[in-house]
C-alpha cells in the first residue's frame, strides 16, 4: 500500500453536516487524549476524571444537578441505550408479563433512523405516529399508539429535519400514565435549546433520558456523543461484568472508548458553556433566518426554522447543479433541500451558496 | 467549570492495556481528521475512500482478497456486529422456525465479555462452554452444546486473559454442520498471527465473519476496531435506511462515527504491514518469554506465552504493592497477574517490574 498523505477536511461547503470543525480547546484536548481508554479507567484514570466533569456539564445544560450518564460515541449509541435501558427495566421489574414479551417504543414519525437500527438490534417494535402540521409529534397519535406494552415513548427537541421541538411535558404525561418511559433525544437540539422558551429537559418536565451529543452543537470532536439519566438504576439496568479489567461493570454499548472525544467534550464545555454557547447560537439563528428570508425571497417554499436549521423546497435540477458545483447539501425524506447552520457555516458561506442558487437556476 | 489542563497519558508503567501508544504517522493521520464522520460518506468522502482502504488492508492480515467490512469503534461493536448478522440472517431466512425464537450463540468461556453484552442487547442465549486444559475451545463441548437454534459459533484467536488461539477449522466445521456461522474473534491477536503457525483467518478455515482491531497492536488510535465479512449479505443483514444522509444504508451499530480513527488505521497499516508488524511482533513475544522465564525463576507459577501476554500466579500482597508502587496491573477472573506486551512495553520496562518484583516480595 502507498502512503497516505490526504488533504484535511474542508468544511467550506458543508452545509449538510450536523458535526462541525471542533473548537481550538476542544481539538487541543483531544490530541492530548488520543492514547488513552475511559473504558478501562482503573487503567486510565486521568480520563476518567474528565468524563465526570463532562457529565456533569451536560447535566448543568439539561437541567439535573446529579446527573447520571457518560460520554457515548454518539447519538446513535445515546438512543440504542435508552431503549435498551426501559426495556431491560420493564423486563427485570416483571410485572407487566407483556412488556416483556412484546415491548414497543412509540415515537413521531420525525425521530432519527437510529431508533429504527435500536428496534432492529434490541429486538423491540417501534411504533412511529404521525406528527401535527407543523412537524412536531401528534399528542393524539401518540396516545392513541401508547398500550401497556409500551416501554418507552421518545420526544425530539430539535429535529434531524426541521429542527422541531416536541411537546415534551405533554409526552412525559402520557408516557408515565402508561408504566413507561420518557425519553428526549436532544442530539442536536441541546446545546440551542437552553437559549430558547422550550421546555425541553430534565428540570421542565419528567424526563427519565436524553441524548444529547458534544459533537454536534457542542464544538467537540467526534466521537462525544451524550447519554444522560435520572436515575441511576437506569444505568445499572445497562451494565455487565468487565472480569479483567480492574473496574467491575461497564455500562456503556462499546467496550474500548475514545479518550480524545471525552477530553475534547470536557474542555468545550469547559470554555463555552454558557456565554460560548450562547453566542454561537444566535449568530447561527440569525444566519438561518437570514438564509430562510433570501430562499422566500426567491420564490422557495420555506419551512420557517425554529432552531439553526432550514429546508426549503428547490427544483431537483437546481440541487443536483448545487451539488455538482461543489456544494454538500442533502434532502428531506419529503425532498426539501437541508442546511444545518452549524457553527462552521458563515454568513459568507450561506451569501455564497445563495450567489450560486441565483446562478445556477435554470 | 475550570480549565482543563491535564497531562497526557503516561504509559510507563500500564502492564494491563490492549491499547498502546499510537504509532507516529497513526497519531499524525488521526490528527488531520479529527473532524470528519465516515458514518456520513457523501459528505465526508475522503475519508470514505481511507476507510475502503483501511479494510482491504485489514483483508489482506486475514487472508481475505476482497472483504467487506467497516472500520468499528472497537471489538465490543465488531463483535455484537458478528452475533447480529448471524440473528438476523437466521431469521431472515426463515426455514428453521427454532433459530428465530430461540437464537442461541456457542462460544468457549474464554471469551470476551463483549459477547455478554451482546447477549443483553441482542437478546440471544450465549452458551458458554469449558475450555480445555490448555485455555482452548473444547472441541467435544462445543459440539456437545451446538443444537439447531445455534446462529453462530465463536472462536477466539488470542484470548484476552491468556492469549490463546482455539482450534479455527475444526470450530468452523462444527458450526457449519449445524447450519450456524463461525466468528472468529481476533481483536487482540490479529496482527500477531500473521508471523505464527498458526490457522486462524479466512484463507485457513471457513471463517464468516472475524473481528481484528487496529486500535490495539495495530497501533492506531482509538477507536478503530474491524468487523470483516466473507460476504456481502453478512453486512447487509445489518443495514438500515438513512432518510437525510446522501448515502442510502448504513450499516454500523454507532451512526456519526470517528474519522481519526479510520485514518490513523489506514496509516498504520500503510506504515507498518508487514514488516513493521512483524518486528513488533517477534519483539513483543521475545520480552514475553524473558517476563516468564523471570517469573518462573522466581517461583512463581506461569502460563507459558502462546502470543505476547503473560500470565503469572503472585501472592495477594504482592500484587497490592505492585499497584501501589504505581504500575497498573491486572487479574484474570482465577487471579493471576495479567501483562500485556504492548508495543509501549518495553525490555527496560519489564525490567523495572521485576526489580520492584524482587524488592516488594514479603
């Protein structure tokens, strides 16, 4: 084989991503932290340090002041280990026979494909319901699909589509009446939300988990991805003997874990919460609405964003000229153009991208 | 929250890892792609492209000319990987109504505690049986508990407490015959068997699917673990639908996923196969053998080294002033002292351990 000696990324047209170039103290911590392991952390002990003050930040951001959790390699694993937490929680409590037997997660039709791979891995069903005219969940829907198999509902706060927030209180409500869970996947959507009205976390309503990622809003390197709980029993529901290795159990989905996503995680939180993270999100709402009124301007239809986030309806020929010119863009499942304005995207990106719309319609 | 400022992590004195210090142009490559996600190839494509040829060279350790296969946050996930594909497949296919309702995993009790966790999360049985006298599968009891709800057979090439390597072929056959498939899970040792006599991979026996990780003496960053596939509807047994993305499946168990560690793997295997593998390898096994002969010199009891791990029996004391004495150390599930000679082990460490040996025996 040759050597490899590749460019690094260019994040100058991604207008697609949900992850983004990591902040200085975030890329700085992670390099520092490349060699070690916080899944062995009787081994690595320094790291396992910063996982704690890690989640406690996120805690800080979510609304729980004991917060229990760790840092997973992403909102996928975030999610798998909610399901697998209330279904393995439903199974040991033995008192509802057919949550055990057929234990069903409910969920609007606008959650993540990751609960579709959680069904496929744990062996659970997942009932999707439509969601309301502004693509938020369907109160109705849902609690029409909640039965006493259900084991956990989930709530979006901040949408992979449009940025949308469920009515989270409303979901705890219905799924707490039913012996289930409420979980809030907050993947993208938590590092805005705390400058925003929404009730959306763990001090606004019951909420029992979140997903809520440093590597997305949270400037950190990939992979940081966050899983928070309430109660520790939810962890415990998730751990298995480790016979080798000088801790005892281990909680999360994967075994060896990266130390720089942990560390960089720390240290964004360190340096950016709250006024970092404040800043960044106004300046990328501003930045969407600004795309959102050019994009109206031209005669697209718009979904008006509510986090920094914008689809828009374009002529198929004009996306794939986009693309062609360069531009990482991609679509909704319905086929609206998507830009997540993500911290490396500019306003003089976004003036660029637009500069190209007008030239490169037909 | 303060600043964080910690040291890097030191590895003089970590005995118990299977994760090293990166090779150099590892680290380098992990580095240049700290912000890039393979789990999102149309918008991340160069990195795409490494991780395509981080798995051919993965492919041609494991005597596999064309493999399919990913680039996993580590054994943990390549192995549930394994033991999902053989679930699905079996039910999927549909012809033996027992493997769907029952899937049941077979497997020597040296295995991995991933395969517990896999358990869990995949909810099948995992049947543990005993090894022989020498820490290998048992042949006789492994057949003896392969019955028709088996979906897979794993067989372990390096165990992780003694460094063993099971019978491959023979375990293949069993399996085979019983309509199950064969995992062979070689996270630690894959990239010492290669310089042994050993059959292990895909080019000695009818191996399915096998686990080998770069993140451990590959010499990459974490996290790089390696799932590979002899055929391709082993992977897409495993893929989902991914709505927003540019790419239409997705087959990994995480979703955004680490591009330093598919780099630093690509990297490393450009650097180091086969040659620089081989070196470290029979440089490795050499400060093995002189560890045993030490230990054994000393009175203690030894498992005499297959691959470069040693394991020892000391006195309880002994063993607490050794990790007082800073060097992390760990146990097999029977007791013994457990070292691992990573490349960041050296001679001159080795050394130092039995001085300290000598001066803090009772």
């Amino acid at each position: 084989m040759q050597r490899v000696a590749p460019e690094p990324q260019d994040f100058d047209r991604v207008l697609s991503s949900m992850c983004t170039e990591p902040h200085p103290a975030a890329r700085e911590a992670a390099v520092r932290f490349l060699a070690t392991n916080p899944g062995d952390p009787g081994t690595y002990q320094e790291i396992a340090a910063l996982e704690e003050r890690a989640v406690e930040g996120l805690g800080d951001i979510a609304g729980l002041s004991e917060p229990e959790g760790y840092v997973a390699s992403g909102g996928t694993e975030a999610n798998i280990q909610a399901v697998r937490a209330a279904r393995n929680l439903a199974r040991d409590a033995g008192g509802v026979p057919t949550k055990t037997d057929a234990p069903t997660v409910v969920a609007p039709e606008s959650v993540h494909f990751s609960f579709q791979k959680a069904a496929d891995v744990l062996d659970v069903e997942l009932r999707t319901v439509p969601v309301d005219d502004d693509y938020r969940a369907d109160l109705g829907a849902v609690e029409a699909a909640v039965d006493d198999d259900t084991v956990l509902v989930v709530g979006v706060a901040g949408t992979t589509e449009y940025g949308r927030v469920d009515p989270i209180p409303e979901l705890a409500a219905i799924a707490h009446d039913h012996g289930a869970l409420l979980h809030v996947d907050a993947a993208w959507g938590g590092f805005c939300l705390p400058f925003t009205d929404h009730a959306w976390n763990f001090a606004h309503a019951a909420v029992d988990t979140m997903t809520i990622d440093p590597h997305k809003m949270g400037q950190a390197v990939v992979p940081a991805g966050g899983l928070l709980a309430r109660d520790r029993s939810t962890l415990d529901a998730l751990a298995v003997d480790t016979p080798y290795l000088e801790s005892t159990s281990q909680a999360t989905l994967t075994g060896t874990r990266s130390g720089a996503g942990v560390a960089s995680a720390a240290a964004a939180l360190d340096e950016l919460w709250p006024d970092g993270y404040r800043e960044q999100f106004e300046t990328s709402m501003a930045d969407a609405e600004w795309l959102a009124d050019a994009l109206e301007d031209r005669g697209f239809d718009v979904v008006d964003p509510e986090l920094p986030l914008v689809a828009a309806r374009l002529p198929d020929d004009l996306f794939s000229n986009l693309r062609d010119a360069g531009w990482r863009v991609s679509r909704t499942a319905s086929g609206e153009l998507r830009v997540v304005c993500m911290p490396h995207v500019t306003r003089e990106t976004l003036q660029a991208f637009v500069a190209d719309v007008d030239a490169l319609r037909a």
